[in-house]
C-alpha cells in the first residue's frame, strides 16, 4: 500500500494535496460512525441495567441526529470535493502527458500501438482518477475506522482486542497475496484491451476494405480474437483474485462466530459481564463488515495501481533536448551538414546528406520510393534527431530548439491530412489561431477552397466529420494547404501537394503559390517531376545518398535518374485506356 501511495503522490505532485480536505472529512465521517456506534452501545447498556429513562432517550436521539445531519452534510461535501478535485488532478495530469507525448520522437509511436497510446489517456488516467475519487478515499475510511475498532476492542477487553488482532494480521497475508494476483493479472488484462481498442480503430479507419472483401463482423479475425481474449482474461483475472479474496473474507468472518462462543464460555464462567459480552459482539460485528470492505477494496486498488505504472512509464519517455524554448534564428537557411540517419542500429536511411536551401529558394527532393525524402523533411521538423552531423537552420543547430518553438517557424503541408472534428473556419485557423475571418477567407481562395465551402449548408461554419470524412481527398488537400497558407511561415515543407488536384486548380494552387511563397525556404518533395521544372535546387536521392543536384536544366543535360524519369512521365502524360483485342467499341 505504501507504494501505491508513493506512487499515486509521484504522479499528482503538488497536486496531491488539493486531497487533503476530503481525505480528512472521510476521516471525520470514520469518527462520527464510531460515535453512532457508541450512542448504540450506551443505549444497549441501559437497556440491559434497565437504566433507560426518557431523559435519555432524548440525549441519545439529539445525538444521534446531529451525528446523522453531520455525517450527511461530510459526505456530500467530502463527495462533491474528491470528485472535483481528482477531475481537476486528472484534468491537469493529462494535459501534462499530451504536451510531454508532444516532445517524443516518432520512434516512440511506431514501437507503441494505437491502443496502448489511447490507453495512457484514456483508459489508464480514468482507473486512475476512480483511484484518487472513490477507492483511495475509502481504503483510508476502512483503515481508519479499523484502527479506531481494534483500540476500542483493547480498551474494552484487551483479551478479545489481542485475539481479533491477531486473526486478522494472519489473514493479511491472503489479502496481500490477492493485490499481488491483481497486480500481475491487470497487466495481461491490459494488454488485451489495447489490442481491442488497436482492431476497433482499425476496423473503422479501414470498413471501405473489409466491406469489399467481405470481412466485416466475426470475419475480420483480428478484431473478433481480440474480443475473445478480453474476454478470456477478463474470467482469468475474476478467477485468479478470487480465491485468495475469498479466503481472507472467509477468515476474517471467524470474528463473529469465535467471539460468540468465547465470549459465551467467558460469560458463563464469570470472566465476563453481560454488558461486555454484548459491547465485544458489536465490535466484532464491525470489525467483520470493515474486513470484508477490505477484502474487495484492497485488489482493486492493486489493479487500479498497473495505470500509475503506465503513467510513470509514460512519463519517464525521454523528450527530445533543448536549451532554447522559442527559435531566434537570424537568418532561414536551411543547411544539412554530413547529416545521417538511422530510424535503427542497424537500418541507415540517410548517408553523409550535405546541401543549404537558401532563403527564398525552392529545393525540390525527388527520388524513388524509400530513397529518404520523407525523411529530411521529418528531421527539419525536428520529428527526429540526427545520428551523425548537424542541421542548422539560419547557422544554428535545431537541436537547440524545443520542437515546438522550431515548428513555429514552419508550414507543412504533407501527403496524409489530418482535419479536426470542427469547422472548416477552426480547421484553416489550426495554421494559426489567431487568425481573422477574412485572414482565413483569403488563404483559402488562394488554396481554391473558397467555392467548395460556401457550397456547403453553412459555409466556413460547417462541421467537417472527424479526420475529414465528410470531404474528399482533393478537398482535404486544399484546406490543409490553406492552413500553411494562413500560418505564413518563414520556412515551407510541401509533400507533392498538388497530388490530387485537377489540372485547373494546381495551375491556380501554383501562382498562389509563386505570391504567398515568396522570400521563403521552400522545401518540395515530389514525385511528379513536372511540377519542379522550375525549383532553384533539385536533389536527386537513392539509397539515402545523393546521387546528383542541380537545376532542372543541368540534371536534363547530365542524362542521368531524373533525365530518364523526366522524359518516362513526358510519355506517361500521352497514355490512354483503351478496350483489349477482341472487345466490342459500342
């Protein structure tokens, strides 16, 4: 348990004392019960010594109400105070972990699963903050009000106090051995969830597929194993806690029935009083409830307990250096200097990489597929960090830069668009925040966006469906290239963006481009190469190296990869679709 509080106060911080209050308003309500308690044990007691007058009939009812109006008055406040100060704990505790997960190298969420990722801020932060809201308070009530009993016990008959405390502490050993099982089953019981929660978004990201190829319901066999697995160790679990649950609720009980019969045999041998006898039984009665509390309170605890490891784990990720929250550059070269590059020890991706896109230049990458494009724009952006060499933008090496601070500075526009479950306003302004209306307005016409969006039912103010699904690919495009638009950023990262335009808006898309871009750091990747005839710097990759450079011109006359590829999509253009012989022209 003490570990468990260690834990639990690691992970709320300064935090943790906004507990307190309510915390100690449960411990009140431990004393106010005891108190009921022994208003119940007086009036037992005058009964018995035929002591019970009218007077004290009303002494024990005021009492007894005050102690009830009190209790009822703790427990609200106590409940409404834990249960907002733990949303207010969890509430921060996440917006630490999302900005801490923010500074992670992209390596941390390849090696992770989706469902483990969901899982740290999900589900992992809500059995934690059930933790801090319900059982942690009651486990210490429990504990509390069990110490309070076994003095009581001691002081009342110090024979009956010795024995309950010591059937007790020798079926502690049960219950510690059933948080252990807890412990150890929630991490496999985890584990299945996160696999649950991995097939069920990748059933929906991919429904279109499994509808074509039949695989939906118990068909898609990831998704319908992962269930019965959860299943299966949702049972494992039940069954592994039980038995040692079980067992100390069945020991425990024992005070009830062997006080009975002790205290009967004392009683008849004029070792104990009446009184006494019925004083013992109502602690034994107690004590009895309070252990079986104990008994299913103390492994779910344990259980709950496996999401502050998660969370601990999670937080002890290493973020990538920095010396420098915001980017002071003086200048927005961008140089790669002997740069290398491997995603793992034995995997290099880039090999001695060395060229400067210049302040208001374009910079092309074109290459075939894996031959490192992605790749250095990823590391300008900072999503890595260099094995070998230096990138400096304006002569300062980036790894001084927190990454925010870096990104700041920069308007990418990838391939995989990602728009929020908002408007389209919110979505273009997501390039800059503060933007104005008609900020926003102007870099979508320049995106050819405009039309389109005031097609909709309520124009810049209509909802688009979550990741964009409301939208087509072309659309989705367009408002993420007006996001950089709007940003208006000293340094662009573009990933063939015109990719799925038409012919006319790419044309339209591209003298927009030629205005807003101007004086920037633009850094293209494409794989059409017809639509960086124009860039002052093309860089031909392979195999993480480069293999040539130069403007479209001198690559032309060098006869070399893009030369050959330059007049294999000339040829590409004339293709046609045509019927296969012996096919029918209606």
């Amino acid at each position: 348990m003490i570990g468990m509080l260690r834990r639990a106060a690691r992970i709320t911080g300064m935090d943790g004392r906004k507990l307190m209050l309510p915390v100690f308003l449960s411990l009140l309500d431990s004393l106010l019960h005891m108190g009921m308690f022994a208003v119940m044990v007086n009036t037992i007691i005058d009964l018995l010594r035929e002591d019970f007058t009218g007077r004290k009939l009303g002494v024990y009812f005021v009492s007894l109400l005050t102690m009830f109006v009190l209790r009822a008055v703790l427990g609200a406040v106590g409940y409404a105070e834990i249960q907002y100060r733990g949303s207010d704990i969890t509430t921060a505790l996440r917006l630490r972990l999302g900005d801490h997960i923010r500074g992670l190298n992209l390596g941390y969420f390849n090696k992770n699963s989706i469902g483990k990722l969901s899982a740290a801020l999900t589900t992992d932060i809500a059995d934690f903050e059930t933790a801090l809201t319900h059982s942690f308070s009651l486990l210490c009530k429990t504990v509390f009000f069990t110490v309070l009993a076994l003095i009581f016990a001691f002081g009342i008959e110090w024979r009956f106090g010795l024995g309950v405390f010591v059937l007790t502490a020798a079926a502690l050993p049960l219950l510690s051995r059933a948080g252990k099982v807890s412990a150890e089953r929630a991490i496999t019981l985890r584990s299945s969830v996160q696999e649950v929660v991995s097939r069920v978004v990748e059933y929906i990201n991919g429904i279109k597929t499994f509808k074509l190829y039949n695989l939906t319901g118990e068909k898609f066999d990831g998704l319908d194993k992962s269930f019965k697995d959860l299943k299966k160790e949702s049972i494992k679990m039940e069954l592994s806690v039980m038995p040692w649950s079980v067992s100390f609720s069945v020991v425990t009980s024992c005070i009830i029935p062997l006080t009975l019969i002790t205290g009967s045999a004392a009683m008849v041998n004029g070792l104990l009083d009446s009184v006494t006898f019925i004083i013992i039984v109502m602690i034994a009665i107690s004590l009895s409830v309070m252990m079986s509390s104990l008994g299913s309170l103390y492994p779910l605890m344990n259980f709950l307990d496996r999401a502050s490891l998660n969370i601990l784990a999670l937080a002890a990720e290493k973020p990538f250096p920095f010396q420098k929250e915001k980017a002071d550059f003086s200048g927005y070269g961008v140089s790669f200097e002997d740069v290398s590059f491997r995603y793992t020890e034995d995997v290099e991706v880039l090999q001695h990489i060395s060229f400067t896109a210049r302040p208001g230049t374009t910079t092309a990458l074109v290459g075939p597929s894996g031959s490192g494009k992605t790749t250095i724009t990823s590391l300008i952006s900072r999503f890595w960090d260099v094995t070998e060499g230096c990138i400096r933008i304006g002569g300062e090496d980036i790894r001084t830069i927190a990454p925010d601070g870096l990104t700041e500075r920069m308007a990418v526009v990838f391939q995989d668009v990602y728009l929020l479950n908002d408007t389209v306003l919110n979505n273009i302004r997501v390039g800059k925040p503060g933007a104005s209306r008609e900020e926003a307005e102007a870099a979508a016409k320049a995106s050819c966006c405009h039309n389109f969006i005031m097609a909709m039912p309520e124009g810049y103010d209509t909802m688009i469906g979550e990741g964009g699904s409301t939208l087509s690919g072309g659309e989705r495009q367009r408002i993420s290239i007006a996001r950089a638009l709007v940003k208006d950023a000293p340094i662009v990262l573009l990933d063939e963006t015109t990719s799925s335009l038409d012919a006319d808006n790419e044309a339209e898309i591209n003298r927009a481009f030629d205005i807003l871009m101007k004086d920037k750091t633009v850094i293209v990747i494409a794989h059409r190469l017809g639509t960086i005839v124009g860039a002052d710097n093309i860089l031909v990759l392979d195999r993480g190296r480069i293999a040539e450079s130069g403007s479209h011109t001198e690559l032309l006359r060098n006869g070399g990869w893009y030369a050959r590829m330059y007049e294999e999509q000339k040829k590409a253009k004339n293709w046609r679709v045509s019927a296969a012989k012996g096919e029918e022209h209606e």
